[in-house]
C-alpha cells in the first residue's frame, strides 16, 4: 500500500522483486486490496484510488499535508501574468486550490482535473491541452498532445513526480505518460518539479529527464535538510 500511495501507480512485476514474493502472491494480494475498496486494479499492476478520485474526498490523499506544504511554497514562482503549463496529481491539484484569486494568469494543463480546479479563479485563463484521457494517469496522452505542446512556449511548467533521484533523474512507470512530461518540459523556459520527499532517491523504469533540466525542486523540507544535500550539487534551486 505504502509503494501504491508513494508512487500513484506500480508494476507488479516491481513489487514481486521489491517484497521477494511470486507474481501469484502479489496478484492475490491485489485483488484482496481492490475488492476491499483500496485500490485500483490495472492491467500489470495497481494505482492508488486518491490518484483518480481527488473531488471525492481528500481524507485518502496520501501525505496531503506535506503535499499542501509543497503546494504553499510553490505559490512564490508563480508571478502576475504569467503562462505556467501543468500536468495533473494531487500535489499539483492542492496548488491548483491555493492560487490567489485576483492573481491574473494564463494555465495551460493536460489534467481535466486540474482545468475544473482552476474553473474557480475568475482572473485565470484556462487552457486545456486535449487528447486521449489515460484513465491510469489521469492525463491527456498522444499525438494530438505532443503536436500542441510543440506550438507553444510557456514561461514555467510544473510537474510532479513519480520517482526522483540525482543519478537516475526524473523516472516513470507510464510509457505515453513518460512521452508527454518530455513535451512539457520542451514547451517551458523553466520547470520545477513538486514531489514529497518520500519519492527523492527513488527511481522508475522509464527516463524523462535528467536532473540538470530541472530548475526549482519543491518538497516539504526545509532547503538546508541534510536529506537534500545530494541535490545542492546541482544547478537546481531547492525550495
């Protein structure tokens, strides 16, 4: 449940190597978990049920309260009339939330979530980039998305993580997903990534970018926490 709640979405091909057990135990265990209400079963694997269901409740939001510090914090890089490109997640939804109402702006988001969240700010103009809807990330996908991102040029994308380590970079699980956080970072001056600390020095099978495309890195910590020395040694501003 921890793996499910960290990373949103998992393998159970992962979790079999990380726990040490058989493919059979794990799809049993998956199974149990679903039918109980507390996950979500998907082909190969499982992903956490406050992934896909944000507006239900926050009480199953894992780490909400870290992720709101994030998303506080994340407020100092957002600037009057700028043009800012999200993905979707829940520590970007809580961001989404926060805003300053008659902080006037331009979002353009690949999250349908996100674009009903920021519906609210009279004084935001809301962009949704769309394309097919990958039910497993919440996110538009495909050729169409790509093909929209690359006309576009925006002053900061925020993004969140699945995984994050400084030999490894920014990693996913999500092939299509993977395709499109690319695109977003192509389509930004500046990106910065929001991810608990939980998900740093951790990493996924799937490459979108190195460490040095990053620009801002916003968790929970304090910049000074000795957990994120590591990541001092780079161009990176740490928030």
């Amino acid at each position: 449940m921890r793996e499910i709640n960290l990373h949103n979405r998992v393998l159970s091909a992962d979790l079999c190597n990380l726990l040490n057990v058989s493919d059979d135990t794990v799809r049993r265990d998956l199974k149990d978990l679903a039918d109980s209400g507390k996950i979500i079963k998907i082909h190969g694997g499982a992903m956490s049920k406050s992934f896909v269901s944000t507006f239900e409740t926050q009480d199953e939001v894992y780490a909400v309260q870290a992720k709101r510090q994030i998303a506080a914090k994340t407020l100092s890089l957002f600037k009057r009339n700028m043009v800012v490109l999200t993905e979707g997640g829940t520590t970007i939804l809580e961001f989404a939330k926060m805003i300053p109402e008659k902080l006037p702006a331009t979002v353009f988001t690949i999250s349908p979530q996100v674009a009903i969240t920021l519906s609210a700010h009279s004084n935001l103009e809301v962009i949704t980039i769309g394309g097919k809807l990958n039910k497993n990330a919440n996110l538009h996908t495909g050729s169409s998305v790509l093909n929209q991102l690359s006309e576009i040029k925006v002053d900061l994308c925020l993004l969140g993580a699945n995984a994050l380590s400084v030999q490894d970079g920014l990693t996913d699980v999500d092939w299509e997903v993977v395709q499109v956080k690319k695109a977003l970072i192509r389509a930004a001056r500046k990106v910065a990534v929001l991810s608990i600390s939980e998900k740093l020095n951790t990493a996924q099978r799937l490459k979108i970018c190195d460490l040095n495309q990053i620009h801002y890195l916003v968790t929970e910590l304090s910049p000074e926490s000795h957990f994120l020395a590591p990541f001092r040694n780079n161009d990176l501003q740490l928030i």
